[in-house]
C-alpha cells in the first residue's frame, strides 16, 4: 500500500523560534512537512518560485511585506496554494482582511499547539478555520450588517447574480442575453467575472455557489 503525500508547507514568521516551534508541531504529524522557512512576506513569496508548497502559513506582522499583504500576492500568482495565518492579534480587523486576502483559516498563537495541525487539514479539505472567538465577530458582523439593513456583503453585482441565477438554471448566454435584452458577448463577459470574483472553474461550481447562497433551490 503506498504512503499518502504528505501536505507541503511553506512557514513564514520573522521570529526564528516562533518558526522553530511551529515546525515541531507540525513535523510530528505524519501528514504534514515543512519544506521551506521564510522571515517576512516578501521572502515567502520569492520562495514560492522555487519551492513547490500545497499550503503556506503565514504570520500577520512581518518586515517588507506583512503576511496579509503576502497572501494576498501568493493568492493572485497561486490560485491552488492554501493560506493560513497565524497570529497573536485576536483582532477582528485582521480577521476580516485575511479572510478577504484568500486565507482558509486563522490561528492565535497561543492556541497553535491546540488548532493548529486541524486548522492545517481543514484548508487541505478546502473548508475554513476559524477558532471560536473568530467565528462570534464574524456572526456580530453579520447582524450588525443585516439589522443595518446595509447588503449583506456579496461579491457579486445585482446584475451579476441576475446572471448567475440563470446560468445555474441551465440557459444558454443566448437565452440570458434574450431574456435581459443584453448583448451575448455582454453576458460572456458577465460570466467570466463572476467566475474570477467567486474563484469558480466551470457551471457545476456556479450551481453549487448558487445553491449554497439560495439563488436557487438544489
């Protein structure tokens, strides 16, 4: 039977005993493997030309070029890579720009040895981590918006989600263009940033994002 691959990693912290207690961690899971250390953003994102890594995981506060700043350039040149930041600041703020940044997941510090190796097999799977606290300023967030009567953020325009409706309903750009009175290149262009803004590949995963935000019923 043959081993499974184990998830490479690629850790970036300025602090080399921050780097060296985290890879403790992580290098006495026999599913995970740091293959390369950086000491700031910038140096992560040069690493990553040479290296080949699955997930990076990336502290908020470094010289040249912080690990938010960071994510955000590995999310643009390395669509695939998984993102995780790790953090002594239990700051909303942060929180909702790693989020936007691409990250998969947010860990405190103070709480690595505990979350952090799930947090790691949770962005494998491609499911978000959030530790508890994370999650109630993400839920207030949410309510706050929705008692302020404000759009519940979503990335998409009202015309974009017009569109997205019925290409999850299975019309062709012709029958959207038809049925908007809009021009079919109108509606490809249309499609393709929704695809780009959602992360999206091809219809099936717009069905599944339509299901999941209620645009339409599965």
């Amino acid at each position: 039977m043959t081993a499974t691959r184990k998830t490479r990693i690629l850790l970036a912290d300025d602090h080399a005993l921050v780097r060296r207690g985290v890879r403790l961690i992580l290098d006495g899971e026999p599913d995970l493997q740091v293959v390369a250390e950086a000491g700031d953003g910038a140096e992560a994102v040069e690493l990553l030309q040479q290296v080949e890594a699955d997930l990076a995981i990336l502290d908020v506060a470094m010289p040249r070029m912080t690990g938010l700043q960071a994510a955000r350039e590995l999310s643009r040149r390395h669509p695939d890579l998984r993102l995780l930041i790790l953090t002594m600041h239990d700051n909303e703020q942060y929180l909702f720009e790693a989020l936007k940044a691409g990250a998969a997941g947010y860990v405190l510090k103070s709480l690595a040895d505990r979350d952090l190796v799930q947090a790691c097999r949770a962005a494998m799977r491609g499911e978000p981590f959030l530790y508890p606290g994370a999650v109630t300023a993400l839920i207030r967030s949410y309510l706050d918006q929705a008692r302020q009567g404000g759009p519940l953020d979503s990335p998409l325009t009202p015309r974009e989600e017009e569109i997205l409706k019925l290409v999850a309903e299975g019309h062709s750009s012709k029958e959207i263009a038809d049925t908007l009175v809009i021009s079919v290149k109108t509606v490809e262009r249309h499609r393709a940033n929704i695809l780009a803004k959602l992360g999206l590949k091809d219809r099936l995963e717009l069905t599944r994002y339509a299901i999941r935000t209620g645009l339409i019923e599965p």
